[in-house]
C-alpha cells in the first residue's frame, strides 16, 4: 500500500529498487474499496454483489468519462458491459460516478 493506494503483486526473489511494485489494484477511501479498471477485471469475475451491468447507450457514456444515472443503492459498484468490466464507480442519489482517467477514455 503507497498512501491510500492498494498495489497488488506476487511476490519473487528478483529485488528491485522501486518505490512501488506490482499492478494498481485500487484506492481505499473514507467510505470503500474504489477498485482500479485492472481491480475490476481481477475481482468482477468472482464478484457476487455491488456488480451493475450498463446497456449499449450508458456503457458508451461511461467510456467517455460521462456520470451515468441508475437505480441503485448509494455505494461503490464494479461497472460492467456484457463480459467486460469497465472499472468502479460510486453511485450517490442515482448517480453513477466515473472515475475512469482521462487518458484511458474514447472520444
């Protein structure tokens, strides 16, 4: 863990001399376990709860960096369209947060 962020690795004996090692798994906030999109993609597929599936239209917002609304209960959600997992958002008064970064959205 560097700060609040949480890495995950597996461990070996090669010795490396870095700050950080290993994938960006996700953020622990006040509130939750905001999951990265490699985050998502490691837990989505054995997640049982807190898994909302997007339709055509909203997924394409969502990959945009758009906030999407939806009926769902306050909290964070893994956000998936069909077989792919599309990261975490956290929904607030029927709003789904986006918190893909810039860099990885379409246009």
């Amino acid at each position: 863990m560097s700060g609040n962020r949480i890495y995950a690795f597996k461990g070996c004996d090669l010795r490396l001399d870095f700050e950080r090692i290993g994938l960006y798994f996700g953020t622990l906030e006040k509130d939750g376990l905001r999951l990265s999109i490699e985050g998502s993609f490691i837990v989505g597929k054995l997640a049982k709860k807190n898994v909302l599936e997007l339709k055509d239209d909203d997924a394409i917002r969502w990959l945009k960096g758009e906030d999407v609304e939806v009926d769902e209960v306050d909290g964070y959600w893994i956000v998936k369209w069909g077989r792919y997992f599309l990261g975490c958002g956290k929904v607030s008064k029927g709003i789904l947060k986006n918190y893909v970064p810039k860099d990885r959205r379409i246009c």
